[in-house]
C-alpha cells in the first residue's frame, strides 16, 4: 500500500499534537486521549510520559500489539 499524506492547517491554539497506530485508536476514543493528555499536562508530565502512560493504558485494557504513539508538544517544536 501507498503511503497517505494529509495536509492541514494547524491552529496556533493547538499544543499538542499525538500520532499513533490503530493500536491505540482501536482501544480509546479520540475524547479520551485528549483527556488522559490533558490530564498528563496539568501534571507537568512531558511528552514521553504521556506516551507512556497512553501506552500503559492500552496495555491494561489487553492491547499493545502493533502500538506505536509519538506525542509532540508543539509550543516547543520548531516548526517551519
């Protein structure tokens, strides 16, 4: 299969951004992401513990297999 390559407009509100595999997507909803990661903000984690925390997560409701989560806080990114 080709790869898929999707533009879009980022919102200069937005702060983080989460890229993962259908193996965190098939076990939380987008709303509970958003959720678990702002919860993980307002506890000063970083962006690898909200990763792994997600991960953990998805391993404790019998996933895991094929996860892939990158979790990047785009207030500090450099972006061009």
């Amino acid at each position: 299969d080709e790869p898929s390559i999707h533009h879009i407009k980022r919102d200069p509100s937005q702060q983080i951004l989460c890229l993962a595999s259908d193996g965190l997507w098939d076990y939380l909803a987008n709303e509970e992401v958003a959720d678990m990661i702002l919860n993980s903000l307002s506890l000063g984690h970083d962006c690898n513990m909200i990763a792994a925390r997600l991960s953990h997560c998805v391993q404790a409701l019998g996933g895991a297999d094929d996860l892939s989560i990158m979790v990047v806080n785009l207030k500090e990114a450099q972006l061009e």
